[in-house]
DNA sequence: GCCGTTTTCGGCCCGACTGTTTTCAGTCG
C-alpha cells in the first residue's frame, strides 16, 4: 500500500492540475489538460513506485513512462526531491478548492466548481451544501432549478459513501495488512473477517483476526504499521486504528485455540449471525466468539476451524460470501448448500480492452498478462465506434485489428487463445453500433449501454430487449450500468431481461471492476431463476485488471452462483457461443 | 504538454445530452 500511496498522491495532483487548467483553457491548453489527465492515469496504472523509477534510471526513465515528457517527468522530479511541484500550488494559490470532493459530484466539473468558487465561495462539499439549502445556485448564471435538484442528488450519493470505501480498495489494504501481521512471525494465523471477507461491495472498516498468545506484541506491531495514522484505542484483545486512507481497522487477538469460533463469530452479518446462534441454543449449546459450549457453560469444544461449528450444528459449512441471512442457513440445514463458483474456476475472461480503443496496454501485453492470470483464453472486446472518447473502433478498424489477433494466436502457439470480439453499443433505439455482417464475423460479442441512461424503465428494456432479439450477442455487458458511490444504474425489467437471455442464450455479465460490479449479488439471485448463464470479466482496460476477477467471483459466489452456470468456466471448446 | 510507420512541428478521440438558453456551455463517456 505504502510505496503505491505515492503513486496515488502523485495521480491525484496532475488530475488537480488538469481541472484547473482545463477552467480558462483556449488554444493549446486543452491539449495541456489532456496531457495531464493521461499521465495522471499512467502513474495511476503503474506498477513500480515512481520514486524507485526515478532512482534506477532517472528522468530518462521517467521519459519512459507513457505520457510523460520532458515538463512532466521535471514536475515529478521537483516533487520526488523536494516534496512539492511548484506548478501545482501556483495553480492551488488561485483556486483553493476541493476539487477532488466536489468534482465527484456528478454533474460538477471543473468549470462549475470553479464559477461556484467565484459567484458563492463554495470551496468544498460542506459549502455546496449550505448554498444549496438556501437556493443560491438557481439564480446563477448558467445554473437553474433542476441544476440545483441534481446537485442535491449528487451531494446525497456522495454522503453516502462518507466513510465507506469500495471493496477494490479495502480489500488490497487490507491485505497489505495482513501481511505485514504474518510477517512478524508474532501470530499462528492472520485472517481478514467481516464484510470484506463477505466480499460486500463496500466496506465501512476493515476487521483483522489474529491468532496468537503474544497480544501485546501483536498489537505492537500492528499500531506502528506506517498504514495507521492513529491508535483510537487500544487493548489487549482488542486494537482500532484510523488508517492513512481514511479507514478504521479493528484487530482483535484470539487464543489460537478459539481461532474458528471467532471467524465465525466475526464474518457473518449481524443477522446470519443471530440466526446461527439460535440453532445452537436449540441444540442445547452456546456459541460465541470463544467457541461451542455446552448449555452448563462446559467446554465443548474450542474450534480452530470453523467448518466445525458448522457441522456440529447440523449444517453445511457456509461459505463467507453467503453469510448475510438470505435463505443460506435454511439450506444449510437441509444440506443443500452447493459449492459457489472460486477464482480457480475460472478458465477464461470474455470482454477486456486494448490500447486500440481507450485500453493501456497492447494486445500482445494483454495477452501475455492473461497468461500470468493462468487464463486458458479471453476475448478481446474494444468500444465500437459511437464511443468516441473511448476511440471506438468501426467496421474496417476491427478486420484490420483481427489480422493482427489472426498472428498473435499464431504466434501462442497455444499458450493462450484470443477470441475475436467486440463490446458494442447498444444504441438508443436498441439497434448495435456495428454492421450485421461485421458482427456476424465476431467470436464474441458483449452488447453494452453506454448513452443516453435516463430512460424510463419500460423504454430501457425494449431498447437492450431489442439489442439481445437481434441473435447476434453473445453478452449482456454490465446490465444496470450503475457506478457505486456515482450513480444509479438505470432502470431495467429484470424479468424481461432474464426472459429475453433465456430465449436467445444471452450470457448476463457479472462485471468485476470494483465500481460495477454489475449485476449485483440481490440481482443474480433474482434473475438466476431463469435458465441462463453468467460470464465473469474483467472489463479490464489494462494488464493490472485482471486482477479485478475475484471481485466478480466474489459477487457471483455473494449469488450463490456455481461455476456450472458461468460460462468462462468452461473450457474453450466447450464454451458454445454459437448464434 | 506529449508524441512520432504523418517523426522535432503540428497535430492531439469528439458526439450526445442536459439544462440553460434562444444558440450554447458544460459535462459525460
């Protein structure tokens, strides 16, 4: 996390100084601004620590780095040496806003933050706020009524991720954590419990479980992680800190031999939780965060293991992702419980991007990191041509792009297999973005909205409906098309789509990326009911986001979903993507 | 400010949508 942080706050500021460049920007600074913004997302993409880039090679090796040239690798420099970039605070002197809060609102952008800034004063969220509620921004200029609801709106999502985080970020915070704890050779076992460990899409805090007689030293350690910025308290049993990333953290350090009863007692949520105690009382025991105990209050049995627990009651074991009270105890009992779908399973990605349209890296890059991934095979999905932020690609760019993926796949020579695809527009009407005959010549296609969402409900599923009745997608591509913390996705006949998926073998998209996760785990399991399968991908737009798969393992296995019913389970002769 | 199978200057993904306007600015993707 640490050397990365780096990296982030570096990210952050070129993004900073892209916003305030682009509020007077005419001539050639526009095209400033966009040089900013790329080498913002290049640092952000980067796997090694700038400063170590640095370091080894020095600024030729900045040079190096996509999207920085000679003035930006300079400004890098500047703050790597001396810890401050002089062409971001003469930037901050004259708009000290918070860009980063405010701008996230959506709807806000730069330009608007900023005539906010000089009409009102409104630096950040909490002045927005007091604006609003006294109706000060309808009688701007350029600003109206219905500006001033949707600003209310996007200040309300905003609030409601105050404090929270996504699981792409705790989870890996988490993790370095844990790390560092069993690093320190002080404890038998260190596990992530709670939400995380639940995989929930997002996280209020990170719970850590320690297995260890040596507490103090354990909480030692921990309290000094360079991660924690504060010690809120601080126990024997129980350590909470505040976290640099704005997190809390709790660990709590249990006697190994109590080690399971406490997973169990500190994974679950509160009401799965509550349920599987009442069986225990039933049964005649007790359960808590110590282990099973027999009604006099003797000793049962400590556990090291909480499949145990499970047992002992008369139910399955319950993998963590399940434990949230949906029907899962219940099947428990009945020894229905089916093994959900992991990671391990998965044998290939069926919609990623390449630099061709607005992806990172290559093909011949994204391959070989596929590879790593220990994928058997992945489509190869760019934007099509509407898109064209995302550089989409028309007609004749996707047969000269096949040629080229023909050679590539030659040149494997089975190491891994790239299927010929496209993630193409569906369009307002409902119609594709591509010609009939093009996508015809395609492996696969994932059909995506990615205009105009504020339809209504019924219109939006005519118009994907429309999309999946034309035989020619193989994909519905994160079908509510919601952003956690940004937006709601738009509304969609859940029915109908699952109807419509049925009857043209449509595969419904479990979308990774930690701001998708698209359909949701309530939605899968609504829609699971239909004879359809799900694909799990990565969407990813660079060789880093392969990695994003387990949280859509962990989305669909929060569903319930088996790997029988994913297809980028099955084998590639097997996956039948037949029209 | 970056970049180069258009190569050291002169380009740089731009159209749709919304809400504000009455011809367009700002935002989004």
């Amino acid at each position: 996390m640490e050397q990365l942080d780096f990296n982030r706050k570096l990210s952050e500021m070129l993004d900073r100084i892209a916003d305030m460049l682009s509020v007077d920007e005419r001539g050639t600074v526009r095209f400033e601004v966009r040089a900013y913004r790329k080498a913002a997302l290049s640092i952000a993409e980067l796997d090694e620590d700038v400063r170590r880039v640095y370091r080894d090679g020095g600024q030729g090796a900045l040079m190096e780095i996509p999207g920085i040239g000679a003035g930006i690798s300079r400004s890098i420099i500047e703050y790597i040496e001396r810890g401050r970039m002089r062409k971001y605070e003469m930037l901050k002197r004259r708009y000290p806003i918070d860009f980063e809060s405010l701008t996230r609102i959506e709807g806000l952008g730069p330009k608007r933050v900023v005539s906010l800034y000089r009409l009102l004063g409104v630096k950040d969220v909490a002045g927005l706020r007091a604006a609003l509620d006294k109706h000060r921004i309808r009688g701007l200029k350029g600003f109206g009524e219905r500006s001033e609801e949707a600003i209310g709106r996007g200040i309300s999502m905003l609030e409601s991720a105050r404090g929270r985080a996504l699981l792409g970020d705790a989870l890996p915070d988490a993790e370095f954590i844990v790390d560092k704890l069993r690093a320190s050779g002080l404890a038998e076992r260190v596990e992530i419990a709670g939400s995380i460990r639940r995989m929930q899409e997002t996280i209020g805090d990170i719970d850590i479980l320690a297995a260890s007689s040596r507490q103090e030293e354990v909480m030692d350690v921990f309290s000094k992680l360079d991660s924690v910025e504060s010690v809120i308290l601080r126990g024997s049993t129980k350590t909470s800190v505040r976290l640099r990333n704005g997190m809390n953290c709790d660990l709590r350090v249990i006697e190994p031999d109590s080690f399971g009863a406490a997973l169990q007692y500190f994974t679950g949520n509160k009401y799965h939780n509550v349920s599987v105690r009442k069986i225990a009382i039933k049964r005649g025991y007790k359960l808590n965060e110590y282990g099973l105990f027999n009604r006099s209050g003797k000793d049962m049995a400590r556990s090291r293991d909480e499949r145990w627990i499970y047992n002992r009651l008369g139910m399955d074991y319950i993998p963590p992702e399940m434990r949230e009270d949906r029907g899962e105890i219940g099947l428990a009992l009945k020894h229905g419980i089916s093994d959900p779908v992991e990671l391990g399973d998965l044998r290939g990605d069926m919609h990623t991007h390449t630099r061709d349209s607005d992806g990172m890296n290559s093909i011949e890059e994204m391959a070989e990191a596929a590879i790593r991934s220990g994928l058997e095979y992945f489509a190869t999905t760019n934007h099509t041509k509407s898109l064209r932020i995302a550089n989409g690609m028309n007609e004749r760019g996707f047969a000269e792009y096949f040629k080229r993926v023909d050679a590539l796949n030659d040149r494997m020579n089975g190491r891994i297999r790239v299927i010929k695809g496209a993630e193409v527009d569906i369009l307002k009407d409902g119609s594709l973005d591509l010609s009939r005959k093009s996508l015809e010549s395609m492996e696969c296609v994932v059909a995506s909205v990615h205009s105009s969402f504020n339809m209504d409900e019924r219109r939006m599923t005519d118009r994907i409906v429309k999309a999946m009745d034309s035989g020619l997608v193989h994909i519905l591509g994160h079908p509510t098309g919601r952003l956690i913390f940004k937006r709601d996705g738009y509304p969609i006949d859940l029915d109908r789509i699952g109807e419509a998926a049925e009857r043209d073998g449509v595969a419904i998209e479990i979308n990774s990326f930690p701001d998708r996760l698209d359909l949701c785990d309530t939605n899968i399991m609504y829609i699971s009911k239909y004879k359809i399968r799900f694909a799990i991908d990565s969407d990813a737009h660079s060789v880093k986001h392969f990695s994003n798969l387990r949280y859509g393992v962990g989305t669909a296995r929060r569903g319930w979903l088996t790997k029988d019913r994913i297809l980028n389970c099955n084998e590639i002769k097997r996956l039948r993507l037949g029209r």
